[in-house]
C-alpha cells in the first residue's frame, strides 16, 4: 500500500511541474513591454455591406518613459517568436526605436533581420551595431516557415553585447562602433514589425509573425534567456 500512494504522490508531483511550466511566466523584474500577442491578430471589422476584412502588420507604441528607462541601466534586452515568410529585401525591422532616423539622431535601439550579407540578426543603437557574423542564413534565412525565438541583451557599462537563437548563445557576435555612442533615450515612438518613417531606405516591414514581445532595461542572463524560450509558447 505504502508503495502504491508512493507512486500516487510522485504522479501528482509530475503533474504539478507540468502545469506550472504551461503558465511560467517571463521574468518581470525590468520588464517594459510584454506583448503575448503580434500585430497580425489585430483584426478591423468593416461595417459596409462590403463586409471586407483587415489585418494589422505592424504595431507603433507612442513613446513614454518606459520605453527610455533603459538609458539609466545602460542594459537592455529585447525578445521575441518569429515565424519569417521571406526576407525579400535588406533590413526587415523587427523591433524599431529612432536607430536609424533621418536626423541621423545618435541613440535608440533597434532589431532586425539581413537578407544580403552573412549576418542574419543586427542590433543597432546610432553607430553601435552587433550582429551575428558568418551565419550565412543558418539562423533565420534558412528557416522560413519555421518559428524562431531571437533576444539580444546588451549592456553598455560592462561593453558586451550577447544574441540568443532558440535559447543557445551565437558564439560569434561582432560589433562595431562604441558602447559609448549607445544611448537610448530617444523620443521616437516604438514600432513592431515595421521600420520608423525616417529610417534609412533600406530598412523595411518583416513578412512574417510575430509572437511574445519583451523588452527589459536590463540584460537578462542565459538562464533567464533559456528560461523565456523553453516557457513560452508562440501560437
């Protein structure tokens, strides 16, 4: 008997940890922005006889302290599920705030995916800029179709600059510029999913999903970065 309710109990503890893990949450010490859903299940109802139908492709967040309060950590970490459908020109701009305005304002941070060149994934803050050399497409543009779970944590004060893909650490994250030139308090609203109006030509729109957006003012860990991909779930 006593083997049987002992068996009973380790049954029950198993079920625990599972449900806990279906409903861990992200890390919320730092946490600026958590979007669960993407711009695409955003949908508008048209209320002609038409009865047309419309579907968001991109969200702008206007920008607010928040958004900036990573300029007095010197830390950031930007998160995110993407299911990419192409990458049919240059830049497509994942996370974007004022990198790369027209006013050639030095500051901001941004994210995107490459399309001509060996470096799949690029952070950009002014001139600083990190990115994952040599990956020749093996990262994101060998995966189209496929989810894939990107963060990038920078921390200006200690000078690292670390990119993440489906939980693993990428080993070879160049930069170029200086940590000094990062400065993230600029005053430009937030876009997902599309580049700033002022961006440079070459930045564009990703063709694709998006899925559990984070941003943190600080620099999560590996084990937290690990964490936020082995508990989340994009749908």
């Amino acid at each position: 008997m006593f083997a049987a309710y002992k068996q009973h109990l380790i049954t029950l503890s198993a079920l625990v940890a599972i449900a806990t893990s279906a409903i861990a949450k992200p890390p919320t010490d730092g946490l600026v922005l958590n979007f669960r859903n993407g711009p695409d299940t955003l949908k508008l109802k048209d209320s002609s006889s038409s009865k047309n139908s419309g579907r968001a492709t991109s969200v702008v967040i206007p920008a607010n302290p928040s958004l900036v309060s990573m300029q007095n950590t010197h830390q950031i970490t930007l998160a995110l599920w993407i299911k990419p459908n192409s990458i049919p020109v240059e830049f497509p701009v994942l996370i974007s705030k004022g990198a790369h305005n027209s006013s050639n304002t030095n500051g901001g941070y941004e994210l995107t995916l490459n399309w001509n060149g060996d470096n799949d994934i690029l952070f950009y803050s002014g001139t600083f800029e990190a990115h994952t050399a040599n990956a020749n497409g093996s990262l994101v543009n060998h995966h189209l179709g496929e989810w894939i779970h990107i963060a990038v944590t920078i921390d200006a004060t200690a000078q690292t600059a670390q990119i993440y893909v489906n939980g693993q650490l990428y080993q070879n994250v160049l930069t170029s510029g200086s940590y000094t030139d990062i400065n993230f308090d600029t005053p430009y609203n937030l876009y997902v999913g599309t580049e700033d109006p002022g961006a440079a030509p070459s930045f564009s729109t990703f063709d694709g999903i998006i899925r559990q957006v984070l941003i943190y003012n600080r620099a999560l860990s590996a084990t937290e970065v690990q964490s936020i991909f082995s508990t989340t779930t994009p749908k």
